[in-house]
C-alpha cells in the first residue's frame, strides 16, 4: 500500500500541478483532484462522508463557521458537481454509474455522506486538504480584518467622541475655530509653514485626543431630547478602540460628513412646519 502524502508533496492546495509525485504515490483521490485544477468544489465534493478524528464531519460547510459564507460560490459544489462524485464512486465500487438527476441537492449530499470514501490513502489525502483549505480561508480573514477595523465607524458614539475632542480641550477648541478664520497677509499666510507662526491643525490634535487611551469620558445627559441622548453614553477609549486608528484626514472627513448630515436633518425639520430654530 503507498505511503500517505507527505506534508511536503504536491497535495498541497497551493501546490504546482507541473512538479506532482510518482502517480504510483498518488491516491485516487488525488489525481482527480490534480486533473481537475486543484478545484476546491471537486475537493469538497469528494471530503462529503469523511470525518477526523473526533468524529467531526471535515465537509459540513453548512454549519462549520470556518467555511466563509460571504464567498461560498467560490467553494460551494453545486448539486451537477455532486451527482458526478455519486457517479464516480459508484464506477470506483464497481456499480452501475446510474443516478437521478432531478433529486434535490440535499439528497445528494446525503447519499454522499452515507456512503463516504473509505480507502485509506484517500481518507488521508481528504483529510490533508481540507485543513490546508480551511488555513488558507483562516489567512485571507487575517490578512482582510485590519482594514475592515481600520475603516468601519460603528453607531454614534465615535462620532460624539470626535465632537468632545473639539468642544473640551482648549487648545483643541481654539485651533478649530482659528482654522475657519481667514488668514491675513502677511503674518498668517506668508507664514503658514514657519514653525514659529504657523497654527496647528485641529485635525492632528483631534486625532491625537481620539487615539488617546488616557481620554476617557461619557455623554451629557439630555432629558428632553432625542431618546438616544436620554441616557449617558459610554464615549471612552474601550469603546471605540476597536474600529481602528483615527487619522487626521480621516478626522476631517468624518466632521465634515457629520456637518453635511446635520444640514440635511435641519433643513427637514424645518420644512416639517416646526419652524425656524425650533429645539
């Protein structure tokens, strides 16, 4: 009987399809999936039935969470797929290569699971395979999450954090309102970028005050409001460091999308009959 793949060999999903074992090494499993371009569909297909040592099933990508859902086309055999794999085991045991089409793809996936692989290279290969699989899904989410915490802002609480940086610490507060003053000549804007004159950025600092994990603070309460002022909210630095690292241009953004907004609102509400300036 050949020996097991080894961790070095070309059942490696990122494997080269021109530099494979002997095919006397090779199980049959293996090939099929070497000839098929290392297709991950194929090797789901054939892992159904197969389990690990605990006796978990290594193919249940309808309740294993480790295959990613957002992307399941990638991955996910469709039902034609499913019935090819009942034709070629049935061929492999030597049975007539004969299948119901029109049966539903839970029932193929069933008879699948009911009637698994069960040569022990291939078990081994099955088995080999879709661990590197699930690792390599397991890298791309690694490699993706940074982004998504650096450039999702969740709820209002980050939004009324960057508000108090500008509204609580004085030089914050007189930088930002310096900075939609208009400059004058010479002393201002001939100066701009001498040390010695120049203003500070009100962005800068604010960013700075937001990544501040020292600057910690809650909202005021405001009976008569909104709902959502009606209680004080938590505005400290656990609640926002997970939606990643506020830069100074993202600072600006983030006030001046909270301005367009607020325009918007206004400009309902007094067309909604409650008149000009009403609370």
């Amino acid at each position: 009987m050949p020996d097991p793949p080894s961790s070095s060999s070309s059942s490696s999903l990122g494997s080269d399809l021109e530099s494979p074992r002997a095919l006397s090494e090779q199980s049959e499993s293996e090939l099929h999936y070497l000839q098929n371009g290392n297709c991950k569909k194929i090797l789901l297909s054939m892992a159904l039935g197969q389990k690990d040592d605990k006796g978990k099933e290594i193919a249940d990508w309808i309740n294993d969470e480790q295959f990613p859902k957002g992307k399941k086309k990638q991955w996910s055999p469709p039902k034609g797929l499913l019935i090819g794999e009942i034709k070629r085991r049935m061929k492999l045991k030597g049975k007539p290569e004969k299948t119901n089409h029109q049966q539903k793809l839970e029932t193929a996936i069933q008879w699948l699971k009911e009637n698994p692989i069960e040569d022990h290279d291939d078990a081994v290969f099955l088995k080999k395979a879709v661990s590197e699989l699930l690792d390599s899904f397991r890298m791309v989410d690694e490699v993706k999450s940074p982004q998504v915490l650096r450039d999702q802002w969740s709820g209002i609480t980050p939004f009324l954090r960057l508000i108090h940086c500008f509204t609580d610490i004085d030089n914050i507060k007189e930088a930002f309102q310096s900075h939609f003053v208009v400059w004058t000549r010479p002393q201002q804007l001939d100066g701009r970028n001498n040390e010695l004159t120049m203003q500070e950025c009100p962005w800068m600092l604010a960013s700075d005050k937001w990544n501040d994990p020292t600057f910690n603070l809650k909202s005021r309460f405001f009976a008569d409001l909104h709902d959502d002022f009606g209680a004080e909210i938590d505005l400290s630095y656990n609640a926002v460091k997970q939606m990643g690292t506020l830069t100074a241009d993202k600072a600006k953004q983030k006030f001046f999308k909270l301005k367009n907004d607020l325009i918007i609102v206004k400009t309902n509400w007094e067309i909604s009959s409650n008149g000009d300036g009403s609370r």
